[in-house]
C-alpha cells in the first residue's frame, strides 16, 4: 500500500471571516422593459471587463472635461463592421482629437466614399489572380499622394475626397476628419495592401507621406500626458508605430508618465497587449484590455463615454 498524507490536522477558518474577491454588491442587476441607457450601464457587473469598460469611459469623459486629448489608432476591420458613423460623431462632437490608421482603412474608407460598398471576396479571387486588382480605387489614393506631395498621406487623401463629389462622403472618416480639421495620420507597410501592386504606385511618394505621418503621430502623442490612447483592431502596424512614437517623444524630453491605454481587439495578440498596454504605462498611467467583436464592444464603450460627459 502506498504511503498517504495525513491531512486530519490542517488549520481551517471561517469564510464569514475571509477576504473574497467577489461580492454580491458587484453582482449585475436585471433591468426592466423601457429601461435608460444609463440603466443598462450600471446593470453590468461591476467585475472584471464589466468593471473596466466603465472605467475606461469614464476616464475618457474626464480626460475631455480637462481638454486632455484621446486618440484613436485603428485597423481596416472598423470599418468593415460599420463602425464609420460613430468615429465622425466622436470627432464631430470633440471627443476624438486624432485618429491613426493603417494602409488599408484608406482603401475600404476611399471605397465607401465612392460606392458605398466595400471588401471583396478575397478567396473567390485569389484563384484567377484578379484580389486587389480594382482600378478606381488605386488610381484615386495614388493620385490623391502624387499630387499632394507635402502633406502626410492622411490630410492628403482626406483633402482630395473632400474636393471630390463622391455620393458618400459623410461615411468617410478620412473626408469627415478633413472637414472638422481633425488629423488622421496613416502607417504603410509597403507590399501589405492593394495599391501596392498597381503600376502607377509611386514608393518614394508614399514613403515621405507616411514618414511625415509618423512626426505627425509623434508630435500628437507628445501632448498625450494625461490623456488617453485607444488601439481599435490593430494587431500589428499600431502598436508598433506607439510604441516608437512613445520612445521618441520621451527621448526629447516629453512628459509622458501619466497617461492611459487601451486595446479592443476580438482576439488577444501579443504587440498590442504589450506595446500598448502594458509597457507605455510601466511609469505610470494604466492600460486596460477588452476582447470582443468591435460591433459590439466599441458602441458600447461610445454610448458610456457620451453618458459619462
């Protein structure tokens, strides 16, 4: 028979005695047919992302009552799910001081611009060589970059769908942004989108644009100091282009200990969680976390900052 632990001698106490972390009082609370959004709000648990998310908004709310400044840095995949209107209204309304984006939001933003519709099959596509293959598109953004050649590709393309008579105009957050003077800096990865493929691109163009974009970013991020930094679906370009941008302004001196950070992203990913949240605010400040679709996490997190102002 094989020896055993005798455990007829452990040291209990008593539960009504001990610390727990989770209590009734952060318990949700069920709500009534008709109820307010500010109901709904305070019906969500008040643990773990419950908890966060409306502090995260509250935090926002309060970086805008004290003219702090809150950017947005996104990826493509906002704008696939719809989320447009609600970046214009944040930028229209003063809560959105600035907005990053990678190379493809200029492409599926240009084409709602344009048609109304974007995303193509890729799958159906890839096959017969014919994915990224569109012309309106390319030929718009490459002349809009030619064209504009000292500007930062975000005022740029912003500036050409704003002279253009385009039917959708005021779904683009690139032409909307243009229009209420909001800067919008984009980050290229040549070779990662579309327009990359195409004749007419012009390397030595988009790269001084987007280089300018980044002292731009940079230049945003310097004033960040109490403000806020929100990441909305970028995996990779964003966080990386940050975390640069952080270093760089610190290098010349900047204050920016006391700032706060945030990811949304549908899946967890590495650099975000550690160039946005984590490492940015190892001085001070605090990063939050939030997983979900966006189409539905970052209505909800919209609706509790406008409650919360």
């Amino acid at each position: 028979m094989y020896d055993y632990l005798d455990n007829r001698n452990i040291k209990q106490y008593s539960l009504y005695d001990r610390e727990s972390k989770v209590n009734i009082k952060d318990f949700c609370r069920t709500v009534d047919r008709g109820c307010s959004f500010e109901d709904f709000l305070i019906s969500l648990p008040n643990i773990l992302a419950g908890r966060d998310l409306k502090e995260a908004a509250r935090i926002i709310a309060e970086a805008k009552k004290t003219s702090k400044k809150f950017i947005l840095g996104m990826g493509a995949h906002v704008i696939k799910v719809g989320l447009a209107p609600l970046i214009i209204d944040l930028m229209e309304n003063g809560i959105i001081d600035a907005v990053a984006m990678n190379g493809a939001c200029t492409i599926h933003d240009t084409e709602i611009a344009m048609v109304g519709h974007t995303s193509e099959d890729v799958a159906k596509e890839i096959s017969s060589g014919t994915f990224g293959m569109v012309k309106e598109t390319s030929e718009f953004i490459i002349k809009a970059i030619k064209s504009n050649r000292d500007i930062g590709c975000g005022e740029a393309i912003g500036k050409a769908l704003d002279e253009s008579n385009y039917p959708y105009l005021d779904k683009s957050i690139l032409c909307m942004a243009y229009k209420f003077k909001v800067p919008v800096t984009v980050h290229i990865a040549i070779g990662t989108d579309i327009i990359h493929m195409h004749p007419e691109f012009d390397g030595n163009a988009f790269g001084t644009a987007t280089h300018r974009d980044f002292l731009v970013f940079s230049k945003l991020v310097s004033k960040l100091e109490g403000g806020v930094y929100l990441n909305l679906g970028s995996s990779v370009i964003l966080p990386e282009v940050f975390l640069k941008a952080v270093s760089l302004v610190r290098n010349l001196g900047f204050s920016l200990k006391n700032i706060t950070t945030i990811n949304m992203d549908f899946i967890q990913h590495y650099r975000p969680l550690t160039n946005v949240v984590r490492r940015p605010t190892l001085d001070g400040g605090k990063g939050f976390s939030f997983i979900g679709h966006h189409e539905i996490m970052f209505p909800l997190l919209c609706a509790a900052i406008k409650h919360y102002l």
